[in-house]
C-alpha cells in the first residue's frame, strides 16, 4: 500500500522539468535581481558534490558559503531533521522545547561560557548580530565600534556595523552611533575606547567577506584587555569563523587568535545547522545575558526546534567523526599545497582550517572562478584579487588534490586576458 502521497504538485523533482539555460530564464522572471543571475540552477547534492540541471557536477568547495559543513544531503542531518517534523515541528515562544533547549546548552558548553551565560536563537546570522546590536543599546551608552572591513549582515541594524559604503549607503539613515576603528590598529581602539562612553565593540576573529584576512597576532587580547578596563562589551562576530570552520569550535578559542580571551558575546550562524537556517547570540555571563530583557526581543521562528535538531545534530557529527581534526590538518595541507604551487598566480594564501582565502598576484578572481566553474570547482571571489574557499569538513585530500590540479595547469595568461 502507497503511504500518504509524500509529494505534492508543484515540487520540482531534480532536473525533470528543464535545463539550466531555461530555469535560468524562469528566475529572471519570479526572483528579484539582487544577487544578478544564478551561475547555474542546482538540483541535487551529496557530500561535496553537487549537480546542475545540466547533470553536469562540481566540487563544492564554497559550501554555500561556509554553510554545508557536513556537505550535501548527509544522512545524520537529514535524518535528525526529518524525525524532528515528525515529532513537533515548531512552537511558539510561549512554549519550549527540549531541541532548543538542549541546543542552546550545548552551545554554551561549546563556548566554554561561564554560569549565567544565556543564548537567544535566531534563523541568520544578521539576526544574531540584530540582536547583540540591540542588546549593547540597553547598556544606554551611545557608541557602537567595529572594524574597517567588517561585514556584520544586511538587515537595518547588522548593516550599520557593516564598513562597505556600497552596501550601507542606499539605505540610510541607519541606526546611528556606529563608528569603525582601522583594521587592526590597536592604538586608535584605545582612543577610540577612551572617552568610556562605548557601548560595544563587534570583530569577526578573521574578517569572511573582506578576503578572509586574520587579524594581528594579540589584537583580539588587547581588545579585550582594553575593553574590558572601559566597560565596554567585546563582541565576536562567528558567524563565518565559527561552528568548526577554523578546526576549532570558534576561531577564539584558537590560542594564536584569541590567546584566551572570554568575550562578552558571540554570534553564529551559516554552519550552525550544517545548512539548515539557524543562528544565535551567545550572552557571556549573567550580567550580559540579562540585558535584553522580557519582551525587549523575539523571533517567530527563533528556537524552532527542527532548526535545533540541524544545529544538534551538526554539533554530533562533528564531534563523533572527529572532523575538527580533520578540519585542521587538511586545511593546512591544502594550504601548503596551494602555497607550494609553481604560478605566478598565487602570492599568498591565508586562513584557519576550512576557511581559505588565495591571494593572487592580479584582479583576476572573477575569471579564475569562472574557469574553475566552468571546470567543475566551486569557489568564490570574494574581491577582486583574492579567491575564497570554505568546503564541506567531509572533504578529502583527493578531492581538494584535485582544485590544487586545476591551479598548477591553470594559464595566468588565459585569466589576465
Ligand atoms: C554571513 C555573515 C553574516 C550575515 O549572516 P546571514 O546569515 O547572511 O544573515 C554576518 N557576519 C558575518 C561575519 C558573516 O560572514
């Protein structure tokens, strides 16, 4: 006997009803034009891989953007997520729910937060930055800092942290009171920070959309140190960093990063639900927790529990295929390979674990994309001069031998032109 038809009409199954070049054409016309055209329409994933409608295959090795940590269609997750619609697929915050609950110790424990510590859970990664925007304002003191570079979010409040004019401007005005203090400069944060009237500081531990660059080495202790002689909260922007993605749960806890430092809040997000949408914003301490108080924030879906389950089972595959191990000794051999290669095109290559970023010696990324694309690798230009990677933790050394193939035959000539 047929179960309960399990498919409705109107689900697109795969590639049945087109190509590339014709659902690309039906986009065009039902989704808004702000992320430009699809490269191309994808229809199925496994592991790293995945395929257009074409049928053709790519390494992913962006991820969806530092996003599908356990790669495509991994049987814990989709299992994890599964049972839990099953079971109860999502309440209201006037409920709670042993997922979310669980999830959000799991988190704290994660953070290695000390007692009093408290997690909000959103559905992104701007919303977590929305909310610890939120909770510094209830410090009552005016002045929000970030860093030249930084990328917090698009939503009203995380874009106001977020340097690029391009992005900010059209959309003014903005909640006020944000300034950036230049990229690593530790000298103009203590100035900065002087007046004592700094409500908070943001700093993602290395800056994602920037060109994944790392910050100086003892920047983010000095920050702390002089943060904490303000009274000023130093919140760590993981949504990109964190999760596993630098081979350590967060980029903070590696020692020549965060050389120890607690900080007053944490946001996460992209890998948090190894592709599922969830976020959160860990408040460090109760003091901190205790800012945004009963009913000063919300969120419909925040806390969900099948976001929780993702999150939950994400964190135990992680932990159970020791893939932060994995994550840091095939970041660093990718990177040495990268390093090592004889091309003109590459001048540097930087990042933690999984997440890399080619510095190349010309405005190139754009082209070296589109032919790694067109060669079935996924990667990002993250700028004009720098290529950014951030694949799945369950790559192998063979498959990321084989982007490291393609770079040792790629032709600069070919890309400059
Ligand atoms: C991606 C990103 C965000 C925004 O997250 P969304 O889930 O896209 O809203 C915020 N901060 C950093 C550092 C990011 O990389």
């Amino acid at each position: 006997m047929r179960a309960a038809a399990s498919t409705v009409d109107g689900l697109p199954t795969a590639a049945a009803d087109g190509s590339v070049a014709q659902w690309t054409d039906r986009y065009t016309h039902a989704v808004m034009d702000t992320f430009g055209p699809p490269q191309r329409v994808l229809v199925r994933g496994e592991g790293p891989y995945v395929w257009d409608a074409d049928g053709n295959r790519y390494l992913d090795l962006l991820g969806g953007i530092a996003v599908n940590s356990l790669g495509h269609g991994h049987p814990t997750l989709t299992a994890a997520i599964s049972a839990q619609l099953g079971t109860l697929g999502h309440v209201s915050n006037f409920f709670g729910s042993p997922t979310q609950i669980a999830f959000a110790e799991r988190l704290l424990q994660l953070a290695q937060a000390p007692d009093g510590s408290r997690v909000f859970l959103t559905n992104s990664g701007t919303e977590a930055n929305e909310a610890a925007f939120k909770l510094a304002r209830r410090t009552g003191r005016p002045r929000i800092l970030a860093l030249e570079g930084a990328f917090h979010g698009r939503t009203m409040g995380a874009l106001a942290l977020t340097h690029k004019a391009a992005y900010r401007e059209p959309f003014e005005p903005l909640p006020g009171g944000v300034e950036w203090v230049p990229f690593g400069d530790v000298a103009a944060l203590e100035a900065a920070l002087a007046p004592g009237d700094v409500a908070a500081l943001f700093v993602e531990p290395l800056q994602g959309e920037a060109g994944v660059l790392p910050l100086p080495p003892g920047y983010l202790a000095e920050a702390r140190r002089l943060t904490a002689r303000h009274g000023t909260l130093l919140v760590l922007d993981e949504v990109q960093t964190g999760m596993g993605r630098t081979g350590s749960w967060f980029a903070h806890q590696l020692p020549h990063i965060g050389g120890g430092v607690v900080p007053d809040a944490v946001t996460v997000a992209k890998g948090l639900g190894g592709g599922f949408p969830v976020g959160a914003l860990l408040a460090f301490g109760d003091s901190t927790a205790s800012l945004l108080g009963r009913g000063q924030h919300g969120s419909t879906f925040g806390g969900n529990p099948v976001a929780s389950a993702a999150g939950l089972a994400t964190i135990g595959v992680i932990e159970r295929d020791g893939l932060l191990e994995h994550v840091t000794g095939l970041g660093a051999r990718l990177r040495r390979r990268i390093l090592d290669l004889d091309t003109p095109l590459v001048e540097a290559v930087r990042g933690e674990g999984l997440l890399i970023g080619i510095g190349l010696s010309a405005p190139v990324a754009p082209a070296v994309a589109s032919r790694a694309l067109a060669a079935g690798f996924i990667v990002n230009p993250v700028n004009p001069t720098s290529i950014r990677l951030a694949p799945p933790f369950v790559l192998t050394d063979e498959q990321a031998g084989t982007f490291v193939d393609f770079l040792a035959e790629l032709d600069p000539a070919e890309v400059a032109a």
